[in-house]
C-alpha cells in the first residue's frame, strides 16, 4: 500500500483535489501469477509512482476476479471448493506477488466481498428497473478461458471441425441457455459518440481503431447471467441464475472506490483516470463497461489504455502452453528494480514484445552495472577519495558542464511528455539517454586525471565535475524512483540528498530539472553496488 494519506480518511475532504486514479485488470484466481500479469502491475505502478511523484494525489487499484466457470473448473480440478481456492491464491500468491514487484496499490479488491457483490446486485437490479435487461435464449459458442461469447466468425477452425478460441487456440463451448440480457445494442449510438467526443478515450490509436470500427458494425445485445452453475454473484431479481462472471468484474473499478459505499472516496477518485488492459480484454473494458455505466447514469472513464502481449518463443505467454514464468524466478536473479525497469525500457508499451533470458542479461549488465550503478559508483567514490566525502562547490562552469544541466531540462520535459501519452519506454529510454550522458561527461572529463593537478584551479575544476556529476544524479534519482523505487531511495542517500533535501517521495519531478538544488556540503557516501555484477551462472 502507499504511503499516501488515505483518501479513506474522514479527515481528507470529500471536495479535495480529485486523485489520478489508475487500475489494473482484477486477476482470475485460477494459477500464480505469471510475468503477463505482472506486466500491467508494473506499468500501472510505474504510472502512479510518477504522478505521485508529481506531488499528485493518487489512487491506484488492483485485485482478483474470483468469480465464474473459470476459477470454479480450477478449484473442481484441485478438489477444494472455489471460495476456499480463491482465498488460498490470494493469499499464498495474488498478494504476495505484489510485494515481489514492489507494487504500491492503495486497494486490494477481491470480487467475493461483500463491499462488491452487494452493489454490483444493487447497480443490477437498478438497470433492470429502467427496463434494460430481459429474458432470452443465448444460443452460441462460449470460449471459458477468455470467459466470452464468442461470434461464430472469429473463431479458428479447429482439427476435426471443433471451432476453437483465436485466443487461447481452444476449443469453445457450444451453449444454449436462457439467461438474461443487458440491451447493449441501444448504446452503439452514444458510444460512437464517446469516442468521437473524447478521441483519447481508447488508446493507442490502433486500440481505438479497432473499438470504433467495432461498434460501429453495430452491437448484439449481451447475456448477463449464466444458469448452468452457481459460482457468482446471486441476480437480484431471479436467485436461479448467477450474473455473468464480466458483468461482475468490472464493477470492481467503481465498487472499490466506494460506489455506493463512501461517496466521500467516490467523489475524490471517479471517474478512474485509466484503466490499464491488455489488449485481449480491450473490448469490455472500452464497450460493455462504458454502457454499463451510461445505462446506470455514471459517468464513464477517462481512458481505457492497451497494452500488448508479452510472447515468450514467439508466442503469447500461457499457462496451458507451459510458457508462464513467474516473476520470482527472474526477480530472485535480478532484483525487483532491474524486472521493473527491463519490463518497462524494453517493451514499447502497446505493443507485444518478447522476454528473454539472454535480452534480460544484456540489459542489466550494459544499462545497469556498467551503465546507472558503475556512474553511481565512480562519482562517490571519487567525493569520498578527493573531498572526505563532502560535495565540493562548484567552480565556474564550462560549455560541458552546462550542457548537461540544459540536457537535464529537456529529459525532463521529455519524460513528462512521454508520461502523458503514456509512452513509458520513451520515459524512461529520456531518464536513461541522460545517464548516459553523464557517464560520457565524467568518461570525458577524466576527473582522476585533473585530481593529480594539486593547483587551486586544479582542485576547483574536479570539485566542479563532481559536483555536476552528483548533481546529475540527484536528478535521476527522482526521475527513475516510478521505475526502480529501491535504487533510487538508496542513490538518494548515498548522495546525502535525503539530509539536504528530505524524503525523495517528496521531490517533485517538474523541480528534478531545477539545477543545483543539492547543496555543497552534503554528505556522500559511497555504499554497496547499486546493481551488483551477475554470477557467472546466472541465467543467461
Ligand atoms: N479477470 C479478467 C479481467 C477482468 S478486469 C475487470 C482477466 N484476467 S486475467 O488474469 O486472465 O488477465 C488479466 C490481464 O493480465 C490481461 O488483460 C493482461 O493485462 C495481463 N496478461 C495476462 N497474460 C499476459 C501476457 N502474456 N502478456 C501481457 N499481459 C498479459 O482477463
């Protein structure tokens, strides 16, 4: 959880600055967690560290989707029941994994509780009153694993005919119930409208292509409940069947922010910000859960932002294929900051990219060892040897000196830019392309060459590369602190920028370009390898 005022507190007014709300998808209970999952953690965290790192008021949501034939088949495969597998995944790794990527979610919501299922029967029966829903005969395929109804014509043909999901390249089921049905089709028109009014409400632009050209070949309405089993929220009006599994889930956005509980918190976080999906989820997220919300009378999210796939052999990462990895596994050899920035730097976000071993290593060893820790190292060590330890006062400065400082402002305005449009590798490719040009700086300026020069001017040059190098990096310390939350706490201390300047959850990415805000004076230390040389056995 954050370390954010609550927003849940009494005492945080309900007219306050409205928080930048961001989610992730709430995650089926069927396995552990997987990289793939992790992936959309990660990014949302990284979004909501840097706009707390704005000094912004934030609320960031994540959770588990317990609910459905999908969760229920696993529990009946592990001979428990579904509440009590539901509570022993969330417990033993849905959770846990989130301290294993060093997520900072304010919430946690599980679909089971009570906070959730007794609006999502209010919001329900609410729309069944205003004569949206009505009985029918769902005839069609039906894919588990996506939780779908699937239109005939997307589906892949299968050996021996069996249509199968073009997802999870399985077969789907043929079902024939009757169930209850949420009139969607009547919302095509102001959907249209939505996206025409608010261009940026499904990105990127392909997403965004992809939903416009959706809807507008018009919509079938949508069966909300399932009657064939009873794992899932009771409908109100008719305890025989159970509210499809996704009708349910994507309340969670509004019920953990208090919809119908905690206006106070409601009004301080709604509408959500983004809603961070991978792309194989776009399609509720950015049409049915708008409707929902049109038809209820709530107003809809600000975006609803894809993200691709990540592939492991070329293919999209799956349990059933035997392709997960857990995010343990990699963190374990790297750290969580080095998973986190990999996922983040390597991956342009919105498109699918691929993992592996090899790629990580590479990363790690030329961005992090020798690019980030190595400029880390060099520079304290060198105030430590030369000055005791003390940051020297700069002398007059040079044209190098203050190229960096002007290429510190443009990083800035530049991750700022790419932050907005959530451009995440851009963010963090300006913050490293300036770590870069640090370590250029001080490669150039051969400070332990001029520290042999024992001249009053020679003593002054050194202490001026210094303190522009250490300067340099009190700046990436705030700019990286969304992506590697633990080395930059660590750099910021070693720099004795804590002391000077307090918390870095306090500083302010707009002032991180501001130059010379650390002081001569502080105290540097040098400390343990912020990213210590791999094993030679390490995976590789
Ligand atoms: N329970 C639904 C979401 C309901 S939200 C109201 C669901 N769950 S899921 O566990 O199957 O997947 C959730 C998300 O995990 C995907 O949308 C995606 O964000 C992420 N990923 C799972 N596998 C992935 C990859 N291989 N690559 C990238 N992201 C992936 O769908």
């Amino acid at each position: 959880m954050s370390e954010t005022a609550s927003l849940r507190d009494p005492a945080e007014p309900a007219t306050g600055r409205k928080a930048f709300y961001i989610t992730t998808p709430i995650y089926y209970v069927t396995a552990p967690p997987s990289i793939g999952n992790a992936y959309t953690t990660v990014a949302a965290d990284m979004i909501a560290r840097w706009h707390r790192q704005r000094q912004q008021p934030v609320w960031f949501l994540t959770g588990t989707d317990e609910h459905g034939q999908k969760v229920l088949t696993a529990a009946a495969d592990n001979g428990v029941s579904p509440r009590e597998w539901a509570d022993r995944l969330v417990e033993t790794e849905w959770k846990p994994v989130l301290g294993v990527i060093d997520a900072s979610n304010d919430d946690f919501i599980r679909t089971t509780e009570p906070r959730h299922t007794e609006r999502v029967r209010e919001f329900w029966q609410a729309i069944y009153d205003a004569g949206d829903v009505y009985e029918g005969t769902y005839e069609g395929p039906y894919c588990i694993a996506c939780e779908e109804f699937k239109l005939p014509a997307e589906l892949l043909p299968g050996a021996g005919g069996v249509p199968l999901c073009p997802i999870h390249e399985r077969p789907v089921e043929q079902l024939s119930e009757v169930n209850y049905f949420f009139a969607l089709s009547r919302y095509a028109d102001r959907l249209l409208e939505l996206y025409e009014s608010h261009p940026t409400f499904v990105q990127p632009e392909s997403a965004r292509n992809e939903v416009v050209s959706f809807v507008r070949q018009g919509l079938q309405d949508l069966s909300i409940s399932r009657s064939s089993f009873d794992w899932g929220i009771p409908v109100p009006w008719d305890d025989k069947h159970v509210l499809y599994v996704w009708i349910d889930a994507l309340l969670n956005y509004a019920t953990a922010a208090g919809f119908g509980t905690d206006p106070r918190l409601f009004a301080r976080t709604w509408p959500a910000d983004v809603h961070l999906v991978g792309k194989d989820i776009l399609r509720f997220h950015a049409v049915i859960w708008p409707a929902m919300l049109m038809a209820a009378g709530v107003d809809p999210p600000r975006q609803v932002f894809a993200h691709g796939w990540l592939q492991v052999g070329g293919q999209k990462m799956s349990k059933a294929k035997a392709t997960a990895i857990h995010p343990s596994e990699i963190v374990d050899t790297f750290g969580s900051d080095a998973y986190r920035y990999y996922f983040l730097r390597a991956i342009a976000f919105g498109s699918d990219g691929s993992f592996s071993w090899e790629h990580m290593s590479a990363v790690y060893t030329s961005e992090l060892a020798n690019g980030l820790g190595n400029l880390a190292s060099r520079v304290t060590s060198m105030v430590a040897r030369y000055f005791s330890g003390s940051l020297p006062e700069p002398g007059d400065v040079g044209p190098a000196d203050e190229a960096l400082a002007g290429s510190l402002a443009e990083t800035v305005a530049a991750a700022e830019r790419a932050m907005d449009r959530l451009a995440l590798q851009d963010a963090v490719a300006a913050v490293e392309g300036f770590v870069g040009a640090v370590n250029g700086y001080v490669t150039e300026q051969e400070p332990w060459k001029v520290a042999k020069d024992d001249s009053p001017q020679g003593r002054l040059r050194l202490a001026t590369i210094l303190y522009t190098a250490a300067e340099s990096l009190r700046a990436v310390a705030v700019l990286h602190a969304a992506v590697m939350p633990r080395a930059s706490q660590a750099l910021w201390e070693r720099l004795g920028a804590a002391d000077q300047l307090g918390p870095l959850s306090e500083q302010s990415v707009a002032e991180a370009g501001t130059w010379g805000r650390l002081a001569p004076g502080a105290a540097v230390r040098k400390g343990d390898p912020l990213f210590p040389r791999l094993e030679p056995d390490a995976p590789a």
